[in-house]
C-alpha cells in the first residue's frame, strides 16, 4: 500500500475509496476493528497524522448511513417526511 502512486494523496484517495465501498457491506465496529489496523500503520510510514487519518475515515464511515443498501438516514428521513 504505501508503493501506491501520488505518495500521501494517492493512498487517502485510495483508502477513501477502500473504505466507502466496504461500507456497503461491513458495519462501522467491523471497519475499526479489521481494516483499520492494517491501514494505520501504513498511514504513519507515509508521514501521516494520525489523528486526521482516524478523523477523515470516521467521516468516511459516517456516509454509510446516507447511501443505499441500508441508508438509515434515509429511512429516518422518509419515515418524518
């Protein structure tokens, strides 16, 4: 993973990508409990904070909830409408 090319932008445009896929099929426990740890220390050789990695995959995650299959914002959202 870290000989992606386009260096730090390459791989968090890749893992983006990884993650918002994934999220059609896993839950958010399994993402952080599986994936994430064979991300983090890529993201780290690669220079990368931490923090703002574990932030922009949390924010990542969060869109699970606003498109299809499941969308349970959207089923909220229909339900008050």
């Amino acid at each position: 993973l870290s000989g992606i090319p386009g260096g730090q932008v390459g791989f968090l445009f890749f893992v983006n990508i990884f993650i918002f896929v994934l999220a059609f099929f896993l839950d958010i426990i399994e993402i952080a409990f599986i994936v994430i740890p064979k991300l983090a220390p890529v993201a780290s050789s690669l220079g990368i904070d931490l923090i703002w990695f574990g932030f922009l995959i949390c924010v990542n995650m969060q869109t699970r909830f606003m498109h299809p299959p499941f969308g349970f914002a959207l089923f909220y959202l229909r339900s008050i409408a």
